[in-house]
C-alpha cells in the first residue's frame, strides 16, 4: 500500500493524500494551497493521479484548504462518491460556493483589466456548475461505524472536535489477505473546546498522519483567554464604543457566540446587542444550530433547557447589504462580528473604515493573521492603514487574543497519539511547518521511540 502527499507537507495548506492498494485507489481530503500567488498556481493544476482509475474521495471536514481542489476532480471527469459526514457535506457546499463566487468576482476584476489591455479573457478555474455536479457526489458517512468506500478498503469516521462535522478517518485495507490501518487525523480540536465533543483518539494503526500545525507549543489556556476577553469588553462596554472582531465565518464564529451566551447567561456581565453581519456565517451557524446531535455534554444541556436560544436572543443576524450599512447609524455600545477573518476582504473592512479613527472603538482579533493582511497591519501597531483607498487613522483600541484556535496544541496532539502510541505505528506528521512538526517530533521519538517521517509534497509512504 502507499501513500502519496499531495499536499500539507511542510505547510498547513492543499491537504491531499492519495492512497493505493493493489485493489483500489481514493484520496483522502483534496484542498486548496493558500497564501500568495505560488499556491493559486499550484491550485490549477492536477497532481499526477489517474482520476478514471480513482474510486473515491473521503474527506476529514469542510475546510476550503481540505475541499478547494474538489472542483477539478469534476472538470477531468470525476464522477465517483465523495463520502463525508453529513454536516461536513453541509458545510462543504456552503463554503465551495462562497469560494466559487468569490473567484467570479476576482476574475471579472481581471478580466476586465484583460479588456482594457487588449488581452483575451480567461476563465475561473471551475464554475459553479462543477460545482453543482460535485455536490450530486456527496455521499454521507455515519461516525464510528464502517462503510465500504473502495474494493477492499473500508473506513470510520470518529470526532475529530475541530469544527461541526469534522472526523479523523480510520482507514482499513486489505491486501493479499492482509489488513492494514492507516489513521488520518484530519486536524484535530483543542481539548474543552466549546460546543463540539473532544477528538476521539483510536487505539491502534499500522501507519498514523498526525496533523502538526501547533506541534511546538500550547495555546493559552481557555479559561484565562475568556477572563482577558471579558476585560477587554466591559471596558469597551464603559466606553460606549463598538466592539469590532474580524472573524471566520465558519468555527470561530459559533464558539464566539457560545461564549457571549454564556456571559450574558451569568447575570454579572453587561448585556448589549451583538450583531452577527456575515451571510455566510449566518448560514453557517443555521448548519451549526441544526446538528446538535454532535453537540458535547454542556452545549446540549443548554439545548434542552432552551438556555441557548434565550441567550442568544442578543444576536442579531445581519444578511443584507443594506442592514449592514445601517450598523453605521447605531450608537455602542455593540459588537460586530463580521468577515473577513483576516480583514483581506468582506463587510468588516466597512466598518473598520468607519469606526477605527475613534478612540472609543475596540477591536479584538481572535484568529492568526498572515503577513500582508490588513488584520496583521493592526495586530503590529500600524498608526494609519489603507482601507479602499483612502487613508484611515488607527484611533481605536487593537487587542489580539489568543487561545481560541480550533486547532490541538502540542500536549493536546500528545494526549491524541498517546493512546494509538502502543501499537507502535509508522508516524507521519504532515499539516505543519517545520516549526511546528519539528519540535513535536523530538517529543515523539523521546517519548516513544518511533521515528516521525517530516514528508515534502510527493513524498510517498509505503507500508
Ligand atoms: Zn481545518
């Protein structure tokens, strides 16, 4: 059996692993590389795989940089089942599109610039009718029970705690009368997280791809991180500011809103209206409300008792244009929650525009920000920024907290492995930099004994 990585070999992005028996061959998550100009050329084109010959795609959850590339599967002819969870089909379809017309507009922009240069227009990479196509090929998988994917090849999904639907795959072949299990770990949730049941770890494996993305180090707790977050908006609530936070539409958003119910819930915290002005995290967290059946202990007891819905009664969802623009008129204070989460783009660059020349403003940054995003601009002290051309002093508060990633850190990863550690598996830890997988990998070799493979895109893993 082998295993090629096309993909999230020393990088975090274009997870793909492209799996093949003497009987069959399927790729496990096919995504998008992200970050610059290099990534969106190694997105057009194809790894070297036969697409007729490969039986299916499974996937570990929705996320564009474990999806993104699906749609080309389907413009070379794909035409077999894409097995996923149900909420991860759910998800996947709501962040595809999203993605698809996101395309459409970036390459009308340039198309007309093709135009006025005399150049012919070029077309997106796919269209939303593969996209369509592909969304017919969705086939959903129970958790924790075994579905026949290939010939001679089954699977089980199990939680993998990082976003609504996201599953660590337990692969099992047999080839020539002999069985083999190879782990996925998809990425994999923090501990306590929020809403979602903690990953459930799996007991033994022939080979392991453990994801690597915080291998070196541990997040701030979650108790101090709500405790800062609290700080920072009682004192903006004093301020009568608005409170502004870029986030991602799909996660980030719902655990954020998790914990404003809960504040508000105690009694001792201020309450004032949070506006949620995102479509597509509204629909996201439509997705996120309906599946409570993979809520943890504490989510669906708040359920049952209707706690949620009544705390959550503050939010107020902001799906036009228009009620977007009218969140300038109102006085703080408030809180917005809008995209895009590393403020590169969507309504939250609005609202920047119109509030952070004003000392009263706060703005609060929960997630990572990549170099040269107006978000990273913020986060490292810029006294001006350029927002749709026009210059904008930064008046307003910037505060970044940490220690709500959706991802494990390093001793979360190491809980995780340590229960399939004594089967001794080959250990692959890809979905991670060197920064991340090298440090994580001394542990494991300390610890275990086991010799962690770092792979490069390419690499190919035989058992
Ligand atoms: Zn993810």
């Amino acid at each position: 059996m082998k295993i090629t990585l096309f993909g999230a070999a020393g990088d975090v992005t274009g997870s793909a692993y492209y799996v093949e028996t003497d009987s069959a061959k399927v790729l496990v998550d096919f995504g998008l590389f992200q970050g610059g100009k290099q990534a969106e050329i190694r997105n057009l084109k194809l790894p070297p795989i036969n697409i007729g010959k490969l039986d299916s795609v499974i996937l570990t959850h929705a996320h564009l940089d474990h999806t993104g590339r699906l749609p080309l599967l389907i413009k070379a002819g794909y035409q077999k089942p894409v097995f996923a969870t149900p909420a991860t089909i759910e998800m996947s379809a709501l962040i595809l599109h999203d993605s698809a017309k996101v395309k459409k507009m970036d390459m009308q922009r340039v198309n007309r610039k093709r135009s006025r240069s005399g150049q012919p227009h070029i077309d997106p990479i796919y269209s939303t009718e593969d996209l369509d196509h592909l969304l017919k090929l969705f086939t959903p998988v129970p958790y924790n029970e075994p579905v026949s994917v290939a010939p001679g090849i089954s699977i089980r999904a199990v939680e993998a705690g990082h976003i609504l639907g996201s599953v660590s795959i337990e692969l099992t072949a047999v080839e020539i009368g002999k069985k083999k299990v190879v782990i996925f770990s998809g990425d994999i949730g923090p501990l306590g997280m929020a809403i979602l049941k903690d990953p459930a770890p799996l007991p033994y494996a022939d080979l392991v791809f453990l994801e690597s993305t915080y291998g070196n180090r541990d997040h701030k707790s979650l108790k101090d991180t709500l405790l800062e977050g609290e700080t920072i908006i009682r004192q903006a609530v004093r301020d009568k500011g608005k409170i502004l936070i870029p986030s991602f539409a799909v996660g980030r958003t719902q655990q954020l809103l998790y914990y404003m119910a809960a504040a508000f819930h105690r009694g001792d915290f201020p309450v004032f209206p949070v506006y949620l002005d995102s479509p597509m995290a509204i629909e996201a967290t439509n997705i996120y409300m309906k599946h409570t059946e993979l809520y943890d202990e504490e989510a669906m007891e708040l359920v049952r008792s209707g706690e949620l819905k009544a705390d959550l009664s503050h939010v107020n969802m902001s799906t036009t244009p228009e009620e977007s623009i009218a969140l300038n008129g109102l006085e703080g204070p408030l809180m917005i929650i809008a995209g895009a989460g590393m403020c590169n783009a969507g309504r939250i660059l609005h609202h920047l525009r119109h509030n952070l020349w004003m000392p009263e403003t706060s703005v609060i940054i929960i997630g990572y920000q990549a170099e040269g995003t107006l978000g990273r601009q913020l986060v490292d002290g810029a006294k001006t920024v350029r927002i749709f051309g026009e210059t904008i002093a930064v008046k307003a508060q910037v505060h970044l907290l940490g220690g709500l990633s959706a991802h494990a850190g390093q001793s979360d990863l190491l809980r995780w492995f340590d229960v399939v550690a004594p089967s001794k598996p080959k250990i692959v830890l890809s979905h991670g930099e060197d920064k991340g997988r090298k440090p994580l990998a001394e542990i494991i070799s300390k610890r275990y004994g086991l010799s962690p493979i770092l792979p490069e895109y390419g690499d190919i893993i035989e058992i």
